[in-house]
C-alpha cells in the first residue's frame, strides 16, 4: 500500500468519540497499520431507512480504502451515481480479553479504526483492476500475482466502492486489569487472556497438484 507523509485525519464531533477519548487517535500511521493487519471490514449505510452493516472485504491503497461487493447488491448500485452512498466503515481487531476481580470491569484489548464519507462504485477498468488485486493482497500477501485474474464477465458482476480516507478515527486499548483497591484481595483470577488470529494448515483441493506456494507456508507457520 502506497502511502503520503505522516500526517493526520481530520478530527471532528464525528471522528472523535464521547467515551475514553484517550484511546482515540487520528494519526496516519497508527490508522494505517491497523487497516492493513486486517482484511476483513463492516460496511454500514441506510437501506429504505433502515441501517445495514455488511462484513466484506477491503483493501487500502494511500489514502483510500476499496471495499469489495456484488453489482447485484441494490445499496451498492447506488454508489455508482454522481451522488454516491453515504457509509461507515469499521475494521476491528480482539488482542485480549480482560478479566476483572469484579464483572464490571472486564474488558477486551482491542484495535479499532471507524471510517465516515461517501463512497462511489469504481468503474473504471483499470482502477477495478487494481483494486481487486488489493483486495486479494490483502488477504494474502503474493497471491494477486499467483492466480488468473478476472475476466470481462467476472468483472462485470463484481463492484467495489472506494472511499477517500478522511474523517477516520483509530481507537485502541491496550494494557493490563484495572481492579478496585477493594478488590483486590478478593479470591478471584485476574488478568488478560491473549487472543491472536491463526492460519491452519493449507487444505489443498482435489483437482490440485501444484506444490504449496512459499506465502501459504510462511502463513501457516
């Protein structure tokens, strides 16, 4: 992913959040990082007013982020006009659980980025092009060069919408319990619990002789 000078998000009523401020940052690398641990997002919009958060895949590239879809979905058709589809986009990812001497404090460990604006469907064929070999990057490094790409056909029946990075947020909390002192002696456990994603072994598919690329080895370690 390309990326400009360390610089900052703008911050708003919108992109700063009412609880544990502390925890919010709008700085372009912190940002950065956490949207590109991940791959996997919540798209949220109003749908004949109602809201509607989808989990799909996502892909930044600078300063923006393309989200993947299906030209079947009617929401995401409405981000091919001039108007665009107002959104939110959210990527989160669990390092902890934290468990307290009293239930009140139990808490997760957590990195989070929340991303507002208006997104427009990527028509171009050139730029669709170079967003859903992002988009496979970002799942798995090295595999946009080690598959056939799409089609004209394929093409036509996916969309991906792209949002300029703007008002984002980055929130994250990190750390250990925070017991009341009168707790403290109370005959519980405490402590954190490390929660961290894991890759399996490579199930390979029946019609598949071709040896394990290095990047799913290196990924399944």
């Amino acid at each position: 992913m390309s990326d400009s000078p360390g610089g900052s998000y703008t911050r708003d009523g919108l992109t700063t959040p009412t609880r544990s401020k502390e925890r919010a940052a709008w700085d372009e690398q912190v940002v950065h990082a956490i949207l590109d641990a991940g791959y996997l997002c919540h798209l949220g919009f109003v749908r004949d007013g109602a809201p509607v958060v989808l989990p799909t895949l996502y892909a930044r590239v600078g300063r923006r982020l393309y989200v993947h879809g299906s030209t079947g979905s009617r929401p995401l058709r409405g981000a091919k006009g001039e108007e665009g589809l107002p959104v939110c986009v959210t990527v989160t990812h669990l390092d902890g659980l934290v468990l307290a001497k009293s239930a009140f404090h139990h808490s997760v460990n957590y990195r989070s980025v929340v991303a507002h604006g208006t997104a427009h469907q990527v028509t171009d064929p050139a730029e669709l092009r170079l967003a859903l070999d992002a988009i496979v990057e970002q799942v798995v490094a090295g595999r946009a060069a080690d598959c056939r790409p799409a089609n004209a056909r394929e093409l036509a029946a996916t969309a991906v919408i792209r949002l300029e990075l703007d008002r984002v947020s980055a929130k994250t909390r990190t750390g250990g319990v925070n017991d009341e002192p009168e707790d403290l002696a109370l005959p519980y456990w405490a402590g954190v619990v490390p929660v961290a994603p894991a890759h399996g072994a490579p199930l390979p598919a029946p019609h598949t002789d071709v040896e394990l690329p290095p990047y799913l080895r290196e990924s399944a370690c």
